[in-house]
C-alpha cells in the first residue's frame, strides 16, 4: 500500500472543490496523485491545487484505472455515473468513496454493493452530516437506549428558495431527481441511521412540479431556467417499516413555507423524543412531569476524536481513510446507503403510479 494512501478523484467540479479535496488536504496519511474530469481544465486546475508533484490527469476513468499505485478512488461524478465508475474501480482493486446518493437507482445500488462483497474492498457513501456533533451527540443517546423504541420520525429537508442552478443539478436524466435525491437524502439517511432500521415495508409518495416553471423566480442562486428545470421542486414521502415505524419525509428547493430544515430529523420514541430544529433537543417526562433539554455542543466531544472540533467533512474524510488503515469499517456502510436509494427510488414510483410501493425483503 506504500507509506502514503495514493487517492485518485474522479469529477473536480463542484462537490471535489468545496468537500473532499479540502478535507483530504489536511490528512497527513494521503496523497492526492490523479484527477480525473470529462472537463480536462478542471482535472488540471485540482491537480495543481491540490495534487503531488508528479499527479498526473484524464479524462477517461478507465485509463485512471489501470494505475495499479492508486489505493483510494472518490468518485464525484453526477449521480448517473456513481454506479459504473464505483464498480469498475472496486474491481480494479481500489477501495472507493462515493458522493450521495449511492446510485439513481436501487438496480445500480445493487450492484455496488456486490461489487464491494465480490471485491473485498471497502466502499462508503459521502453522508457527512452524520458527522456533525449534533448528529454524533443524538446518535450516542439513541444507541444507548434513551429515546427507548423510535417509532415515529420526521426526515427533514425543506428550503423555501434555495435552487442550485449549477452543474447538473437540474437535469433528470444525469441526477435522477431533485431535492429528493440531493438533499432528502441526507435527511433520510440521518432519520434510518438514528431509528437503526433498515427494513422498510411501504411506501407512499408525492412530487410537485408546482415552482420550477416560474421566471425570474426569487432564489439564492439567481433566476433558474424554467426550460432547463426538469427535475421536480419538492417532494413527499410516508413510509412505514416492517417493525410499524412511521418516517415522514419531506424535501423542497422551492416551497411556499416558512418551516425550514435541511438534513435533520425528529424523533419520538417510548422512553423520550428528540429533534434538530433548533439545536439539539430532548423531550420527555420525569415525576409527572414534562421537560425539554437542550443540549450544549460547543465544547468539541464528537466521536471518535474526543475534543477535536473537526468540521464534518473532515471528519467524515478522516474516519473513512483510517478505517482503510486499520482496516475497520466505515461509518455509512453500503447496505445502509443502499436503503436510502431503495425508499428514494418508491417515492418517485409511487408518485407516478398513486399507487404504495410495497418491499419484499
């Protein structure tokens, strides 16, 4: 494996820029030694930020591939090429780091996640908000048992006007969806994470192409081509679990609602609840009585490195190389993320069909 984890990333655009080439920066146990984009320049421009002397630079993942020196690949592709570009790295034997969601589609998800068996390489899925303290700090007290039996929880990711008009973020057909699959994901992967279940049994689902036409719409982008809008601006899902939890999903980018949350959950449980809407809260009732804690965060204290007030990128960034080193697993596993795709994927069916999705696990 040599002195130093050599990386390889794959897509420099937006998400490489501003999450996982600042994090692994900071890692002393990496070096960044190949960049690969469809977009040449942009390989080149992180390959000079960021890169080892002697990176070198693609366009074509399958001819980065075939360097046998590379341990680490992040892939930061649009959504449409998670699949392909992850398998084909596992099997060139790479441990691989993929941008959520995991894939379009439960069928490419799949697919990763034998590939990571098959293989024996480890695979992981950038949900980083798990690492935030507030996320670490909820998830400690729900696995020790204080919430009791989690069976009723809200997913929340809701922006009143918050399009990205950058990239592809628009387009169906390379993401998939919208604010579903960008950022009720996060929601829904905290809110499965917190619940530790990982069984769904049906699904109801709505999506809305209600805001997405509108010109010169106020947004904190700028303007969005209604013409260039073709994924849906909000989104609704009730899902319930083998084990009769109820989990409400809601996501928007555009949304008439003053009720904002990105990537966070409520939770109501036996024993007490909880909820990230406004700091961390904890609800419940002692001697008869009804109280609501809040719980301080500032004082560092996140998992895994006591103390360290590390931002949850670079955590998340820390946890999956070391886990390579020490060859432990990684905190999103690949069973996991594939859940996530899974309910993602009903939520769209069901709005096409009006019909419930129904598992059979």
């Amino acid at each position: 494996m040599g002195e130093k984890l050599k990386i390889a990333i794959i897509g420099c655009g937006g998400i490489a820029n501003g999450k996982h080439l600042p994090s692994l920066s900071k890692l002393e146990q990496v070096e960044m030694t190949a960049f690969c984009d469809i977009v040449r320049e942009r390989a080149e421009k992180a390959a000079k930020e960021y890169g080892t002397k002697d990176a070198k630079t693609y366009v074509d993942f399958k001819e980065l591939l075939q360097d046998t020196s590379i341990d680490v690949v992040h892939v930061c592709t649009p959504n449409n090429a998670h699949m392909e570009i992850t398998v084909a790295a596992l099997e060139s034997g790479k441990h691989v780091m993929c941008e959520k969601p995991m894939a379009k589609t439960t069928e490419e998800a799949k697919k990763m996640v034998e590939a990571a068996e098959r293989t024996g390489k480890k695979l992981t899925i950038g949900y980083n908000n798990r690492f935030r303290p507030d996320s670490q700090h909820l998830h400690k007290l729900c696995e020790r048992g204080d919430l009791g039996e989690i069976y009723y929880a809200k997913a929340h990711a809701i922006r009143r006007r918050a399009v990205p008009t950058w990239g592809v973020f628009l387009d169906e057909e390379k993401q998939g969806g919208g604010p579903l699959i960008d950022i009720g994901t996060h929601a829904l992967d905290l809110t499965l994470w917190m619940m530790n279940n990982y069984k769904p049994k049906s699904v109801m689902g709505t999506v809305y192409h209600k805001l997405g036409k509108n010109e010169n719409a106020a947004n904190a982008w700028g303007p969005w081509d209604p013409e260039a809008f073709t994924v849906e601006d909000s989104a609704f899902g009730f899902i319930t679990m083998e084990n009769g939890a109820t989990i409400v999903l809601e996501s928007s980018w555009a949304l008439n609602s003053l009720d904002v949350d990105e990537a966070k959950c409520s939770l109501s449980g036996t024993k007490s609840g909880a909820d990230m809407k406004n700091g961390l809260r904890i609800n419940g009732e002692d001697f008869g009585k009804l109280y609501t804690q809040e719980i301080e965060l500032e004082s560092g204290g996140v998992a895994f490195y006591d103390g360290n007030s590390e931002s949850d990128p670079d955590l998340e960034a820390r946890n999956w190389i070391e886990s390579i080193i020490n060859d432990t697993e990684p905190v999103v596993k690949p069973s996991e993320a594939l859940v996530v795709t899974q309910i993602l994927e009903a939520i769209y069916e069901s709005a096409r069909t009006g019909k419930a999705v129904y598992f059979n696990q």
